[in-house]
C-alpha cells in the first residue's frame, strides 16, 4: 500500500540525528515490546510479513508522530487480535486493571 | 496452526538457527543476468516490498538470488507462492532524472512477480 | 539514560499496553516469560557490531576468507560462529577504490541481526530512510565522508529477506596489524556503509 513506511526519495525530513554506541532500547517498554514481538513470532502465530502490513495500517499521521517502538507495539497489537489470540476489550480491560493498581510495571 | 513454545533454555539455539524463507518451484527463472527488465506500475492495497520509486523502472538483472517465499503473497494469507528473487541494479538517472551529476546506482532484491513479462516492447514504447 | 522513563508519576501508556499484551499472552500459555528476558538479553548483549567488525577484520588478514565471504556471505559469517534470525540471507558487498556501497531499509528497518545487532535509531528514522536512495553523497557529507565527485555510490536497500553488510577499505597507517587490533578499529557506520574505517593517522587520540 502506497503508505508513508514507503519513504524513499521523500524529501524535506530534515538532517539526520546520528546516535553513536550500541543502545538498541532507551526504556523497559521497548525491550518488552521487541522481545515479546519476537516470541510471539518464533511461536508461530504470525509471521514478519503480517507484522509488517500490521504496521503499514496503523495510519500515516500516527506512523510519522510515534518513534519507532509504538510501530511495533501497534503492529503487535493488531496482529494478535486479526490472529484470534486476544481482543480488544480484553487488552483494554487489562490495562485498567494494571493503571489501577498502579504497581511498577517494569524493573 | 500448530504452534511451538519457546523456552529460556531454547532461545539462543534458536536465534543461530534463524528462520527459513526461501522456498520451492517447479518452474525455473524466468530471467537470466544481464536482462533489461522493467518493474511493474502497481499500486496494490496490501503489503508490498516494491518501493514506490522502483515502480515502471528499467533495470538490470545482476544476480538470480533463489527461490523465496512471496511476501506480499504471504501476508495477504494467500500461501507462500515461492518464487525467484532477482538483484536488480537500477541507475540513478532511471530512478531521479536525468539531472542527477553522477554515475552512481542502486540495488533491489525483486520478485519476479514485481517484473514486467515484455519489459523491452514497454522499454521502448 | 536522559531517555530513560521511569520516574514517578502515571505510568506510561505504552508500557501499560504491552504490560497488558505480554501478561495475557502468558497467561494463555502462549509465550514464556523467562524466554522474553532471555532474549532481550541476547538483543543488548549477545550480538551487535562487534560481531561484523570481526568478519571484516578477519577478510583484511586472510585473502582466502574474504574470497570465500565475498562468494558465500552466509557459510563465511558462521565460519566466525555468527548466525541466526535476520542474518540467514547474507550478503557481503566491498567498498573499493571506486566503488562505496551503501545499505538502507527504505519501507521498515531491515538489517543484519547477527552480526550488527539491532539498528541504531537513526537507520530507522524517516529523514536516513528517504533520503539514502535520492541523495546519498549528502548523506555521506553529513556522516562525515566527502566522498570524491569521480567515486561511484552503490546503494542497497534491503527490500526483500536477503541482508547485506559492507566491507569497508582497510585503512592506510595499519599494515602489520594484528586481526585483534584490526577489529577495534572497525566501526558501525562503515559496516553500513554510511563512512568509510578512518585510518589511524586521522584518529590519534581519538576514541574508538
């Protein structure tokens, strides 16, 4: 689909910010997300194809304004409920649950 | 779907072992190295690993690299439809224009199916 | 880490969305936790361009293993003991006297797990990713490479499940080197192809 994952040759992004080191998660957040990504793919559940067009259809606005982690995490999120695993009133509901008790989630 | 759980202790051993996506055909390449090829303008709704700006260009086959999995094919649910991946170099006058000032160039991994099945007559044309 | 968030106050949104995801899928006996930390730790610590820099240095030394790596990207690495998710369609591409090459992923952030680790952020960033493909001597410019008007660019964009890693010039101001010595001096950016491995002439003092 002719979505805005399909940068090449677009123009006016700006300079690019060039990090040093190898750093390849700045939160807890973002280790879940990859690692459970990854397990959930490696189980057989999906494939990098479906997490791919997953993220080409979380939508251009929200593509381009969310690093790069949220892709995943929208992606993972919309492959595992078009794959049957979990809803979303469920994944909400959790949520909820885990704002209120308001316990650390990570670390 | 039959479904695998993977274990701490498994984890490494699988990481090295990697996944596997190539796959197999009974029809052989259609296209052979040195090939003038062009690529197909096509806006498909789905997933695609053709970039916009490699659509309707005239390229070179460089390398027959196997026999892979199809992945728009794939995500679109469609079965794996295993097919011949070419390296396909493009000049950057094809790609950017002709005002582009130097002879530099760019690589694509393409699926056949991605290539034009008359690619001189539309070259022409 | 300034990037680092875990201060007082609300919990993060995301954190909660995949804490919810993560802790269901448990719960369904679909993925293993203990698997989820096992791997992260592969990710951070396991892999990463320490890994590359030791197959570039061992194809400066050796002329029979670079020929072989040049051939078989894929048989040569795990000749070196790296393999795995992402890196099972290999590649290797050498930078010449006339010729840089260049790797992007210009529809998501394809790279060679095994031997770079997980790419840095700005290889997955949309000015990198746009910009490689139609303007890549300015690229270079800004990475710190002036690249001469009469060298040609090569750029890969890795669109498809094959993986391609560079293998730079070895540096003038090297010979007599030891393998070991070699491979600290092999950066990131020149396994990507976004400069060139400095010769140590140039770096004195500098770290590396």
């Amino acid at each position: 689909m002719n979505g805005v994952h399909d940068m090449g040759g677009m123009q006016g992004f700006g300079p690019i910010e060039i990090d040093q080191g190898y750093a390849p998660f700045h939160s807890d957040w973002e280790r879940r997300v990859h690692g459970v990504l990854c397990i959930f793919a490696i189980n057989g559940y999906f494939n990098f194809d479906d997490s791919r067009y997953a993220i080409e259809r979380m939508g251009n606005a929200e593509y381009l304004t969310t690093p790069y982690y949220e892709h995943w995490l929208a992606g993972l999120e919309i492959v595992a409920i078009e794959k049957g695993v979990l809803t979303k009133e469920e994944i909400e509901a959790r949520k909820e649950e885990l704002r209120e008790k308001g316990e650390p989630l990570y670390g | 779907m039959a479904n695998f759980y993977l274990t701490k202790e498994m984890a490494w051993d699988v990481f090295k072992t990697g996944a596997v996506h190539r796959g197999e055909r009974s029809e052989g390449p259609r296209f052979k190295v040195g090939d003038l090829v062009r690529t197909k303008n096509q806006h498909p709704m789905g997933h695609t690993r053709l970039p916009r700006y490699a659509r309707g260009k005239v390229g070179t086959i460089e390398r027959y690299q196997g026999c892979f999995i199809f992945a728009d094919s794939r995500a679109a649910l469609k079965g794996d439809d295993p097919q011949p991946i070419y390296r396909v170099r493009f000049k950057h006058q094809e790609l950017w224009g002709n005002s582009y000032p130097y002879k530099d160039s760019l690589s694509l991994d393409i699926y056949e199916d991605y290539l034009e099945p008359d690619p001189i007559e539309r070259a022409e044309i | 880490m300034s990037h680092d968030h875990e201060h007082s106050g609300p919990p993060d949104e995301r954190a909660l969305r995949i804490k919810a995801i993560e802790s269901l899928l448990i719960e369904k006996g679909i993925i293993d936790e203990a698997a989820v930390d096992e791997l992260v730790d592969i990710f951070e610590h396991r892999i990463g361009p320490k890994n590359g820099a030791k197959v570039v240095a061992r194809a400066w030394v050796d002329p029979d293993y670079k020929a072989r790596l040049l051939e078989n990207g894929t048989a040569a690495i795990a000749e070196l003991g790296f393999s795995g998710v992402q890196g099972e369609e290999m590649t290797v591409i050498e930078n010449t006297a006339t010729v840089h090459n260049m790797v992007v992923c210009t529809l998501c952030s394809c790279y060679p797990w095994p031997t770079l680790g997980l790419p840095p952020s700005w290889y997955k960033s949309a000015p990198y990713r746009s910009r490689v493909v139609i303007e890549p001597r300015e690229v270079l410019s800004e990475f710190g490479y002036d690249i001469p008007d009469d060298k040609e660019v090569r750029v890969w964009d890795s669109n498809a499940e094959l993986r391609y890693l560079v293998l730079p010039q070895r540096p003038t101001g090297t010979e007599g080197w030891s393998e070991e010595q070699l491979a600290e001096i092999v950066t990131r950016d020149a396994m990507i192809g976004t400069n060139v491995v400095p010769s140590p002439d140039q770096t004195h003092g500098a770290s590396l």
